[in-house]
DNA sequence: GTAACCGGTTACCTTTAGTTAACCGATAAA
DNA sequence: TTTATCGGTTAACTAAAGGTAACCGGTTAC
C-alpha cells in the first residue's frame, strides 16, 4: 500500500503521460498522418505525394507536423538522390507503438456515437 | 475482403472516431476531472470541493468543463436540498468507459519519456 | 444591514492551433 | 530563357482554447 506521498507523485506521473501524449499525438494532423503512412507502409512516401493523398493538408502543416513526429522517433525522413530532389518519408519501429492509442480512441469515438444517438 | 469503398468508409469512420475522442476527452482538463471523480468516487463532490481539489482550474473552466462531461453522459449534475445549495457531481457507469483511453494515453506517455531520453 | 458561502456567469484578454497565399532555391525539361 | 517540379518557408490572418477578474442571485450567520 502506497502512502500519501507516493500517491500524489504517482497521479502527478500519470497526469504528465497524458499531457505528453495529447501534445505529441493530439491536434488534427498527427495520428492522421501516422495512419497514412502506415497505410502505404510499402510506397514511397515522398512530400508531395503525401499531401496529395491527405485531404486538406497544408504544405505548411504538413512539414512542420512531420518535423515534430521526426523529433518524437515517431517517422524518419530521408532525402532521396533522385532529380529533382524528393525526400521519403516512413513511420518507425517505435513509431507502430502509437497504433494502440489509436485503436482505443477509435473504438471510444465509434462507441460513443452509438451511446449518445 | 473489403473493396476500396468500404476500406475509404471504414477509414473516414475511424477519422471521425478519433476527431470525437478528442474533442470530448482531449483538452486540459476533461481527464483531469474524470480522474478526479473516479479517485474520490465515495465522496461528495461539490463544484467548490472539486475546485479545491483540482490544482490550478477556475470556476469558468469547470463550470464549462462539467457541462460538456454531462451532455456526453459522462457525468450527472444533481442539486442537493442543502443550506445554502450545493451541487454535487458523479462519475456515470457510461463514464467508466473512459479509463481504457485514459490507460493508453498512461501508458504510451510513460513510455514515451523513456524512450526519447 | 452587512458579510460570507455556494454555484456559477460575463467580459475581456492572451496564447495556441490552424489556414491561406505568396514566395524561395535547386534542378530539369522545352 | 521560360516554365515546371520538389520540398519546403514566410508572413499575415482567423479561430479556438484557456486565463483573469469582476460580478450575480439566493441564502444564512452575525
């Protein structure tokens, strides 16, 4: 059994995983964009052909949520030797872990609409 | 084996899923509330007791707050005979349903320090 | 009558998230 | 030399989320 103390740090902990998590998966692209790539998980993700496939997106919000997804391991870019220049992108090993988070906010979302109607 | 039209529906409701999950359970503070109910479930939870308990959130905030928990079934608001009024707020068993999610985001954001460190 | 408690609401402001459109350098094709 | 493609960046804007502080009606205790 855990004392006060312990308790109170271990809420705290949790409190901040949340924080994290929305941060880095939360907003309106990045789980969007996750998926995608996962989809096509053998293509050649380049650029353009993302933001192509991706209704909606931006070039602008599309660069900077990869950028940000790139910093958190979550994909890898790479710039390819082609003319001109494309530059590849691809979701990681460690970036297939969002995919539970995925799935239970899929499943939440689904069930509430049956909940509420 | 779905056709391209099913897998594009599937996929848009899926979409849509997440965009509810988020928009009902993302944010600052709607977990931190239901966390709070949930920890303090044998208690009466009056709007100025749970003010008190939850660090940093104004009248405003959980006030506004509350009112989207209970429109999404996820909380009941009930005005107590007392002298003078108080309203005291609980967790719904529809509500419960909302820890899975909250685990996975746990769960992935604990993770995810480790590994980015 | 005045002060205090409860459960809010209102108005105003700041910060963050996201959109739109123009622009950029490097490269290559016509 | 003009035009197009790729992978962005920049500036300027709007929209949404959240914070702050003052205020409110109803009630009770002093």
């Amino acid at each position: 059994m855990q004392n006060i103390e312990e308790q109170y740090v271990s809420c705290e902990r949790e409190l901040a995983a949340i924080r994290d998590s929305l941060e880095i998966l939360g907003g309106k692209w990045k789980l969007r964009i996750m998926r995608h790539l996962n989809n096509h998980i053998n293509e050649n993700n380049t650029f353009k052909k993302i933001q192509r496939e991706i209704d909606g997106i931006s070039a602008k919000m599309l660069s900077k949520e990869l950028q940000e997804l790139e910093i958190n391991l979550l994909v890898t870019r790479k710039v390819m030797d082609t003319r001109p220049v494309t530059v590849s992108y691809a979701i990681t090993q460690y970036g297939l872990s969002v995919f539970p988070v995925n799935e239970s906010l899929v499943k939440w979302g689904l069930n509430h609409r049956e909940q509420i109607k």
